[in-house]
C-alpha cells in the first residue's frame, strides 16, 4: 500500500510503499476512502507532540472494512466505518461507564501512538471502528462524514458538557479554527445566541455564516468588556475557549454571567487566576471537555443523518498533496476542516 510518512518532527512527508496490513486476533482493517487533517496531527509533524518515529498519521477516516480478524465480531467485511480516535481499554470503570476519555488503561492515539491512516489501508483494534448509521451516502461525502467524530462530535459534547439550554447566550473564542466554526453550527443548532470571538476579521463572514449572532475582534486585547457590552453587562452564559491561553481564560471567566459556564478544552491549556468570589457568589462553573465519548460520536453521526447539521469541509486534496494541506493547518488559513483523499 501507498502511504505518507512522517520520519520525525518537522520533516516533510514522505511517500513510501508498505506491505498491505493484515488483521490480527481482534483487530480489524479498513480501506480508507479520506481522512481529515487538523490541527491535532499537525501537532505531530511540527513537533509539538512527541510520538515514537517513523509514523503515519491521521485518524478522521471514511472507509470500509476490508478484513476482520478472528474473534471479532460485530463488524464484517463492505461495512462502512469511521474510527474513535483513543485507544481505550474498554473495561475499566471509566470505560465501562461510557466515560472513555478517562480510560485508566488507555493505549494512546490512532496516528500518535500507532500507525494512523494517511494510507491505503489502516489496521486497528475492532472496537475502535464505528459503523456508520443508515442515511449516511459516505461515498458521495467521504471527507464530510470521516471529520464528523472530530469537528462535530467535539462540539456536541461541549453542549453537554456545559449544559447548554435554549435562548442562552454562548461565547466560541477561536470561533474561526476547525473546532471553533462548528462549535457556532452545533450552538445555533441547539438555539443558542452566539457570538464568535477570534483573532482574524477575514474568517468573521465565515463565522457569520456557520450560525454567529455577532462577532468580537480579539485582536482588540478587549474581548471581555466586548463581551460584556454585548450582553447588557449580564455576561454570557457559556464560553467555549478553544485556545485557552492565559489571556483568553481570563477574559472569559471576566465575561460569565450568573450560573455562567467556562469550558476549556485544546489550545495551549495555559494556567490562569479566576475570581473565587465570582464563582461563589455567582455560582458559576469552570470546566473540562476532553474529546468524546463513543456515544457522543454516534448521536452526532446520527444528526447529520438526520439532515439536522452538516460539516464544512474547505480543502480536499490527494494524499500525496498532504505537505501543501499541513502548511494551511498550520497558518490557520483552513476554513472549517481540512481532508486528504484516500481511495476513490
């Protein structure tokens, strides 16, 4: 099979020829048809994750099964798949209470701590394929449909996550990255009000049109008095920070309304100082979201099923085109998501 490596931290791709994978006891393999390119693996090539070298990345996939080893079942060959991006256990407490981000036992990362699938083929544990729901045309929308476990189901849970209620008012910083523009479609979707905050007006129409009520410049070093202004100085109810720097943390906590919610989830998960007396006498909550569980995945593959939301993918590409796609994540100059086709 043909397949892009990477042979260490900020280095090219290189395109390399590998024995086609064969499935393992419990293991599965897939045909990949695309696979999204975001942010999360483009960490990898630029060095700022460190992962044992060579290694092929990539892990948001449209694809079908191809071989199921013995002992698994529940998955049989032509079936159509995408991936859940840990390797979890599946059986420690947290796993088996459909908490698996907090697997206690996790293996990793499909494309970090194994081989991903910005190739032909990609082998891995069977529970870690999903199949997809009835109503799902993966092959007239393969990029689309291989980037929802990402770029929709990341969303998804933060709307859980924060508890997110109708005719509230949700703040999205980084509302122009992958994970940002559809953070707004998925709050419009829950009907919400929202207000898109980010540093680079050239993506505000672009905000505009995935479901902003409003915009806020951050470039201004003003985004909670912007905050405030548009809030009537009640504050917003829920702020979604995607960078989650120093600065931008701080401003959203400065931002929150009574009972207001701050989720914190990628960026660069900097420290920063809160009002504990904001968050006692407003009764307010500061939280976590660490990427999703597999029923997050599911209900969101059903929603776009049901026609109810849909990803943006901007930039679709062939594999061996993957360096030129990597330069675009990596200056932030990809609207919603980025993908490399695969197979057909």
């Amino acid at each position: 099979m043909k397949a892009m490596v990477l042979k260490g931290p900020n280095l090219p791709f290189e395109r390399v020829e590998r024995p086609d994978p064969v499935a393992g006891p419990g293991e599965a393999v897939a045909r990949v048809f695309t696979c999204g390119a975001g942010l999360t693996i483009q960490h990898v090539k630029a060095g700022r994750r460190k992962v044992q070298f060579p290694r092929i990345i990539g892990h948001e996939i449209s694809g079908e099964i191809v071989e199921a080893g013995p002992g698994v079942t529940g998955l049989k060959v032509g079936d159509a798949v995408t991936t859940y991006f840990y390797l979890d256990c599946g059986h420690c407490r947290w796993c088996l209470t459909g908490f698996e981000p907090l697997c206690e036992n996790s293996g990793g990362q499909i494309g970090l701590e194994c081989d991903g699938a910005y190739a032909d083929y990609v082998k891995l544990p069977a529970r870690n394929f999903i199949k997809l729901p009835e109503g799902l045309d993966h092959k007239k929308h393969p990029a689309e449909i291989g980037v929802v476990t990402d770029a929709l189901a990341t969303p998804y849970k933060v709307l859980r996550r924060a508890r997110v209620r109708a005719g509230e008012t949700v703040a999205v910083i980084g509302a122009g990255g992958g994970l940002g523009i559809h953070q707004l479609m998925m709050a419009k979707w829950a009907r919400a009000r929202v207000i898109a905050v980010d540093t680079k007006p050239g993506k505000f129409d672009a905000c505009r049109k995935a479901g902003a009520d409003e915009v806020v410049d951050a470039s201004t070093g003003r985004v909670a008095e912007q905050l405030l202004e548009l809030t009537g100085g009640k504050g917003v109810d829920v702020v979604v920070d995607y960078v989650s720097a120093t600065a931008t943390l701080e401003a959203g906590c400065k931002a929150l309304a009574r009972r207001g919610r701050l989720v914190t989830l990628g960026g660069s998960g900097k420290p920063f100082q809160a009002s504990a007396a904001d968050m006692l006498n407003k009764e307010q909550d500061l939280l976590g979201s660490r990427y999703v569980t597999r029923s997050d995945v599911l209900e969101s593959l059903d929603l776009v099923a049901r026609g109810e939301v849909f990803p943006l993918v901007s930039v679709l590409r062939p594999l061996e085109e993957a360096e030129a796609v990597h330069e675009l994540v990596e200056r932030g100059e990809v609207i919603g998501r980025a993908a490399l086709r695969i197979n057909g």
